[in-house]
C-alpha cells in the first residue's frame, strides 16, 4: 500500500510542475512545419488512441516507469491494428518484432519501460490481454514493448517495474491532453546530455490530402549534435556527442522509441515507408541514431475499416495508393521532429542514482537563440 501512494504522490508532483512552469515549443510561439497540430498537439488526436503513464520515484534511486498507447478502443486482439516496424538501429531490445514483420499487425496495446523491465512489461501486456472478456482460451499473445536505458538516474538493475504497473498504465489510458517529460517511460530518460522523457505531437492533412490525423508519441534518451528548428543548439551550448576531443566532458548517447499513429487506411508495407520517415524526423534533432542506440518506429494504422478481424478468413481493405503518401510522410516528419523537441522542453531536470543529476535543456537560452537566428 505504501509503495502505490508513494507512486501516486510521485504522479501527482511531476503532472503538477509540468502543467505549471513548462510549455512546448510550439506554445513558446515557436510552430513548426507547414501542417497545422490536432486539438491536443497529440498521439491522443488519433482517434480512440488512449495513453496512460505509471510513474515511479522513490528515494534517491528509483526514477522509472510505465507508457501504454492503446491504438483503438475495441477488443485489440480481436481486431488486429495494421503495423510495422522500422529498426533505425537496432541495439535495443523490443520485443514482438517478428511477429508485427510476419503478419503485419499488431494485437495489444504498445508499453513501454525501461531497458531491464521489458519482460515485466511483456508480461503486463500478457495477463492485461488474457484477463479481457472472451480471451478465456487463448495461449498465445505477441506483446509489443519497447525500451529505452534510464540506468544513469534510475536503479535500473533493481527491475522496479512491475506487471501490474503495466497493466495499471494500460487501465488508466485516456484521451485528450496527454502527459510530457518526466513521466511514465520517460521518468529517468536523457537526450543530448540534458533531462530527456515522453514527447507527443501531432498533425491534420487539409481535406485536399485526405484530412487525416498522424499522431507521435516519443521516448527520448539519445544523442548527436542537438538543432531546434534549424538552430544548431548543441553546438552553441557547447554540448554534444565528440566534444570530448576537444573538450573535457562526457558524450551523451542512448535510444529512442518513437510510436506514429494514423487513421489514414494504409497497409503494412506503406506504414513500414510511413517509419523510415520518423528517422527523418528524428535527423531533424540532430540524432545520429549512433553505435550504442536503440532506435525503433512502430507505425500503425486505426483506419476503422481496415482492422484485422481474428476471426475472418478473406480479408477487404480499402488502402491508399502509393501516390498518396508524400503528405503523410511530411506530416510524419514534422510530428516526430516537434514531439522530440517537445520532450525536452517539457522536462525537469533530476536528480537519481549515486547523486546523478541532469539539467533540463535551458529553455530561455534556447528561446533567445530562436528569436535571434
């Protein structure tokens, strides 16, 4: 019982401090990109995409937690999402990739967690999905869920992460606003050497382009050389992967999950091209996806129409040309790049394991760059 208050206060802190002192990029009066956001700036624009977040601190050490993305609100393991995966590099551990290749879709809500906690969050995912009505004989669930390595500030060989906690975060999804920063998987991240976390953004095609919504939700714990908008950050702030051939100070390196939701009707094959364009996005931060990165795109499609009935032995689907696609891929870039930055702004400095501490990225240095490029 002390443990979920003390998890509760925890989310209660960090939800407070980020409604209150942190804004976006684009809320900094900063937008990007030529397409206009969803209402919320959101993965949550989707339609009946849901996120939900469990976020643990505790004492000096814990810094950690749980993100679900539920896809649609339906029975997902009766109702498969058409998906793919794009690994940008591949040191990382994110489970039920052969699957999602082989079939093509996926069949539970995403998570993800840290990286030693992934087989607490597949086995979340597994008892989340077999406990749901009508799943009473099934014996076979491929759980998807990513990771990223929080073990700079958090107790990451102490395993924290439990099953329910994954299933909590599962429960708990909503739509609207959602959380950024220090929360959920995001809780102990780092990016490009400052206080990294979850990020979301999103974009509207016009009616001309389909007027579909793609939806990003990021887990940012990378490097490279830091740009917003086109501004070379990193470099002014003197703080960057290589530096330390020049200057005494430490590289910052790690992964990144990035989730890219959409109800436009795609198949598996365009929503693999639909991945390699977050890449891109991810290029715009200035991310080298680097030798020691775990960097993967899950993309997926809620087009109502075109969810996989497990029982159905033809399937029909109505999918976009490939003509149509250029947009999206722009949207897509736009929405990755901007919920990457997002998750920087939206972050707290922290302080974790052994005394290590990270600041956040100083916002007002990087506001007066903007302004005087």
């Amino acid at each position: 019982m002390r443990r979920l208050i003390s998890i509760a206060f925890a989310m209660l802190v960090t939800l407070a401090v980020t409604a209150q002192t942190h804004k976006t990029l684009r809320e900094w009066g900063f937008p990007t990109g030529i397409f206009e956001t969803g209402q919320y700036n959101a993965i949550t624009d989707v339609p009946g995409v849901t996120v939900g977040h469990v976020t643990l601190i505790e004492g000096d050490s814990v810094r950690t937690g749980v993100t679900a993305i539920v896809p649609h609100q339906g029975d997902i393991f009766r109702n498969k999402v058409p998906a793919a995966i794009y690994v940008g590099n591949g040191f990382g551990k994110l489970s039920g990739v052969t699957q999602v290749r082989e079939l093509g879709n996926i069949e539970t809500p995403i998570v993800l967690t840290n990286t030693l906690n992934v087989a607490a969050g597949m086995e979340g995912v597994i008892r989340y999905t077999l406990m749901q009505p009508g799943h009473e004989r099934e014996n076979s669930v491929n759980a998807v869920v990513g990771e990223t390595n929080d073990g700079r500030l958090n107790d990451t060989r102490g395993m924290h992460v439990t099953p329910q906690m994954v299933i909590d975060a599962i429960n708990k999804a909503h739509g609207g606003p959602v959380e950024q920063g220090n929360v959920g998987a995001g809780t102990g991240t780092i990016c490009f050497g400052f206080k990294g976390g979850i990020g979301t953004s999103s974009r509207v095609l016009p009616e001309s382009l389909g007027g579909y919504t793609i939806g990003v939700l990021v887990q940012t714990n990378y490097g490279g050389i830091l740009e917003i908008d086109g501004v070379q950050v990193g470099q002014k702030l003197q703080k960057h992967d290589f530096i330390n051939h020049v200057r005494k100070t430490e590289n910052v390196d790690g992964s990144c999950m990035m989730v890219v939701i959409t109800d436009a009707p795609l198949d598996s094959r365009n929503l693999e091209r639909v991945a390699k364009r977050a890449m891109m996005g991810m290029a715009k931060t200035g991310g080298i996806a680097s030798n020691g990165s775990g960097d993967y795109v899950i993309a997926l499609s809620v087009a109502p129409g075109n969810l996989i009935s497990d029982k159905a032995k033809m399937i029909t689907s109505t999918v976009l040309a490939n003509s149509e696609m250029s947009s999206i891929f722009a949207a897509t870039i736009e929405a990755t790049a901007e919920a990457l930055w997002n998750s920087l702004f939206m972050a707290d400095s922290m302080t974790g394991r052994n005394g290590y501490h990270v600041d956040a990225l100083p916002v007002e240095q990087v506001l007066e760059m903007l302004r005087n490029r």
